[in-house]
C-alpha cells in the first residue's frame, strides 16, 4: 500500500514555475558530452537516464522500488540521479541488500529523497538552504560548495520532459533513525522519554507518522516546580500528563520557516499552540526553540527549553 501511495504521490504533484538560467556546475565526467545532447531531447526522466548509459544502477533500484511508471508520468519532478559510480560509492553489499523484496520501504525511502516536486534548475536549487522531498524530509543545500547533502553536483539543469535532472556523485541517505531513536540517543530527554513511557505513548511515536514533536529538554522539566514530575508520574495523575505531553505534539511534518507562516498549531492534545519569531528566536507559546528542524524517518523535532502546558 505503501509503495501504491508513493507512485500516486509522484504522478499527481501540482506544475511549479520553471525557473531560467543556472550556474554552471558541469563536470569533466565522460558522459557530459552526451548528457549535453539530451538537454533538448524533451524524453522523460526515466528515458533520458536510460539513454545516457550510466544510471543503470538507479534504473534497477527505480524498477524493483516500482517507481519507473511514476516518474514516467507528468510531474514535474527534479531529479538528482545517483551515477553508477555514485552507488559503487556505498559500502560493500548494499545496493545488493537494497534491492531484496524485504527491504523494498528503505529502498523507496531513499530514492524518493533524491526527488522533489516541481522543475527546480540549478539557480532554484542553489538559491535556499534546503529542499524538500518526497521522502518528506529536507534534504540540505550548500550553495558555495554545489552540494546537496553529502554529494557534489556534478551536472546541472539536463531538461526532460517531465521535470529536470541534476547529476550528483553520491547517493545521499534520509533519517532513518525515529524521533524516540533520536531524542534517546541524545542523552538529554530522559524525563521525556519517563513520561511517555508511563503514558503508554512510545509505540504511538514510533509509528509512520508523521509527527512534529516539540521536545523539553530534561533542563526543561527542571523549570516546574518542585515535586511537579513527580506528581505526574503518578498513576492517578497519568492522564493529565498524557494530554501535557500530546500538547507537544502536531501532526505532520512541520519545519520551523512553516511553522512560523501558520502561527497556529493544533496538537494532538485538541487545541493549539501559538507560534512566532522574536528577537531571532521562534517561540512555542512562552518556550524558545533551542533546536529546529531535526528531521527523524518519522517526523520531526523541534528541542524546546521550557515545559509547554494546555
């Protein structure tokens, strides 16, 4: 279902404006000359890949992740397409594991964070600090350097049909760890992850989601009075602590620039939370976020230093 979802994503995402020009990111790569010749050939994505003969590997992982007939369709898309030498770049045995019918949702998950809704050229890409995918998280743009994420690009604005492709020579990898994965790795949300595992809200935060959670450091927790945790952590007083902890948690995948947009939230307690920027900062109701747009395979989280309450 999941995979049925993703292609239906891909085929019917609204037409962005076609921005001219980019700056020239061209490479002394051997299929240049060739990918030049396509920049007018108007195939889709998928055929001019193909055609120029060293995308095989992503063709493949396209083909058993089921999204060839998807970027095949209208879009538009931009691509940023993994060379064969890109994917030979991974560890020994990985593309290989990638490709097995068990790890099919890892696989999709990656090849839908190397494409991003709309046809984006090279001064599009380059002119903010991030796009954002149709894996869903962002993935983070240097435009002194030409990278996206980990990879330089390479080849820049090959037009297509359907959308525009820019070559990079490293496939760049999504979050795949949780947001529990995450803020328990951290080492500093310990009085978090008490409270939600009293609340019996562990499982729920480690589905699908997507959640955005705004998080309260263990600093955080120290603010309320005294004896406070302690009272809620008591069986009688569970449920007042699930909504306190619900309260800090919307649906979806909501980054900070979008957050402030909105200026409202609503939270899976039922009502919501105000949002806005002063002095630099963007503040949660009377709590300053510390730490913004921390993308996780599930969501994403926002590190607030001060308890937010309903």
């Amino acid at each position: 279902m999941k995979t049925f979802m993703t292609a239906i994503a891909l085929s019917t995402l609204a037409t962005a404006t076609l921005v001219n020009a980019g700056p020239d990111c061209s490479s002394n790569n051997s299929h240049d000359s060739k990918m030049m010749t396509l920049n007018n050939s108007k195939s889709d994505i998928i055929d001019t890949a193909i055609s120029a003969g060293s995308f095989s590997t992503l063709a493949a992982a396209l083909t058993e992740a089921d999204l060839v007939d998807a970027l095949k369709g209208e879009g538009p898309f931009t691509v940023f397409a993994p060379t064969d030498e890109a994917f030979a770049k991974l560890p020994k045995g990985t593309v290989e594991s990638l490709l097995k019918p068990e790890n099919r949702e890892m696989l999709i998950s990656i090849l839908t964070y190397h494409v991003v809704p709309g046809n984006l050229d090279a001064k599009a890409v380059l002119s903010g600090s991030s796009v954002s995918t149709l894996n869903g998280q962002r993935a983070a743009i240097n435009a002194k350097n030409g990278t996206i994420g980990s990879a330089s690009i390479t080849k820049t604005d090959i037009e297509c049909s359907n959308g525009t492709i820019h070559i990079i020579d490293e496939v760049i990898m999504p979050q795949t760890d949780s947001i529990l994965d995450i803020a328990s790795s951290a080492g500093s949300f310990n009085t978090l992850a008490a409270a939600l595992e009293a609340t019996g809200l562990i499982d729920a935060l480690s589905g699908d989601g997507p959640f955005t959670v705004f998080a309260p450091t263990d600093e955080a927790f120290d603010k309320l009075p005294e004896g406070t945790v302690e009272s809620l952590l008591k069986p009688e007083n569970l449920d007042q602590l699930r909504n306190i902890l619900l309260y800090h948690v919307v649906e979806g995948r909501v980054y900070s620039d979008d957050a402030i947009k909105a200026r409202k939230a609503k939270t899976l307690e039922g009502s919501k939370i105000s949002i806005k920027e002063s002095k630099g900062n963007v503040m949660i109701n009377n709590a300053k976020v510390s730490g913004a747009n921390i993308d996780a395979s599930n969501g994403v989280i926002h590190i607030i230093d001060t308890v937010i309450l309903p």
